[in-house]
C-alpha cells in the first residue's frame, strides 16, 4: 500500500457545501465527498456524475473523506480500503439544513432510479 499520509493534508479546507462540478452544471448528488489532499468536495459513485471518482482519476489525489454529518471514514481509491483517519480542518460535513440527496430544487422526482 501507498503511504496515505502524503495523500492527506491537514490545512485543505472544502472547496464549497455541495458537488462543485454538479453546482457548476446544474445537477445533483447522493452522497458528497470530500479529498483529503485539496478539498474538493465532489458527488460519490452512487451519483449520476460520480464527481469524487474523477477527481482522482484526473488528479491522482487518491483518499477522500466523507462529507455527510455524523459518519466519519476515509476511503483510499489505490488500494480500494476505508480506514479511520484524523481530524480534518472544519466544516467536516455539508450544512445540516442542505438535504440528502441534494441541493435543493435540484432532484429529480424519480432520483432512485437514477443511482449508479
């Protein structure tokens, strides 16, 4: 396995409270996820544009954290593990009153059949 730490920057901060790429064109995410190296906030693989995936695959930034409230956890895309990872600099979630799926106005009715 790769050494993670390199891939993890303490002093990223998020690059905004939704899917950046999915805000920029008018779409919407599941789940939101965070790199640990930049902060880019982009959509999980459940979501149509699977934003985060790219991310890394454009990049080579290979561990994001999740952005949702309450359930902490790291995923490393090389070597395809979650692991328990520190503390990154806040917000660690998007907003409370931002919906899941999101952003607001923006979900189809028919979301479900939608998912990856």
């Amino acid at each position: 396995m790769h050494d993670i730490e390199s891939h993890i920057n303490l002093d990223a901060e998020p690059s905004g409270e939704g899917c950046v790429e999915c805000l920029k064109a008018g779409g919407w995410w599941l789940h939101l996820r965070r790199c640990a190296q930049c902060g880019h906030i982009g959509c999980c693989d459940s979501s149509p544009s699977q934003h985060a995936s790219k991310h890394y695959h454009e990049t080579g930034h290979s561990v994001i954290a999740n952005f949702e409230p309450d359930d902490p956890w790291f995923y490393d895309f090389r070597s395809k593990r979650a692991f328990d990872g520190p503390r990154l600099k806040p917000p660690l979630f998007h907003p409370l009153e931002q919906p899941t799926p999101g952003p607001h106005g923006k979900v189809p009715r028919n979301w479900e059949d939608l998912l990856h």
